[in-house]
C-alpha cells in the first residue's frame, strides 16, 4: 500500500483535526502538531496491507475522532511540561560567575525530566505547588528520589 499518497488523500483531514483541536496556522506550534498528525495517520495505515481494508476499518469520523483525541492528548502534555518548566528552573540559582555549572544543571535536570513518566513528572509539578499537603509533598518527593537513584542507576547522567 503506498502510504505517502493515502497520507495526500488525507491531508484536509489533517488540517480540520487541528482547527477543531484550537491550533491554526498562526499557531507557534501549528507545524509540530500537523507533523505529528501526519506520524498517527502513518503509523494506523502502515498496519495494513492494502487501502480497501484500512478504508473500511477507519471510516473518516472514526479517523477524525482518533487523530482530534491524540493531538488533544499531545496538547496536555505539552501544557503539564510549560507548568512544570518554570517551577523546574528556578528551583536553583547557580553562581553568576560559572556559568557552565548552569549550563550542565540545566542538561542534566533535562535528561531526568525526560527520563521521567508522565505520572512522575505530575508528581514533580505538585511537589512544588504550595497547595498540597505536606505529607503529599513528602509522598512525592520519596517517589521523585527513587526515581532519581533509578536514573543515576541507569548512568543517563553521564
């Protein structure tokens, strides 16, 4: 099945995904979202052997609903991880006369962050909201360290 030309056919489907999803062309991410809608459609076709079969089993609401909920989901975790970077970089002030301590803090808290799941990395943004409890705050922190010992474990810090 030839999967860039399916991928043409669709290409409007694409678009009105991302329109009833709030993200237009002015957006500053509008591509990053049309790419990654572009990546789903390709991953849900490829799994088929031929178009009539991939047409029949993903009617064009069935297509819309899945890509809309996916692009709504990837919107989610992109606004947990615009919360959650503010708070993140200034949990730690280096020394104004080596900025390369700065520089490798920051490299370095962005590998845990990356390394750390979706679950934990809410846990990092609670553990630092003055709204929770302090024996949350606590929960979080004792899972966020075991998640820490796992990643210097690992040897990704390095």
């Amino acid at each position: 099945m030839d999967v860039e030309r399916l991928i043409k056919q669709y290409e409007g489907l694409f678009y009105k995904v991302l329109v009833r999803a709030g993200i237009f062309r002015s957006h500053a991410d509008y591509e990053d979202y049309l790419q990654e809608v572009r990546i789903l459609f390709y991953q849900r076709a490829e799994s088929y052997s031929d178009e009539a079969s991939f047409r029949q089993d993903n009617e064009i609401g069935y297509l819309f609903s899945f890509l809309l909920w996916r692009v709504i989901d990837l919107q989610r975790k992109q606004t947990r991880q615009n919360k959650a970077m503010p708070i993140l970089l200034e949990q730690v002030e280096p020394p104004l006369d080596e900025p390369h301590v700065a520089i490798e803090n920051d490299l370095l808290f962005l590998q845990f962050w990356s390394y750390l799941s979706d679950k934990e990395q809410g846990m990092w943004v609670k553990c630092h909201s003055a709204l929770e409890s302090k024996q949350k705050r606590y929960y979080y922190r004792k899972k966020l360290q075991a998640a820490w010992e796992r990643f210097v474990g690992d040897g990704r810090s390095g």
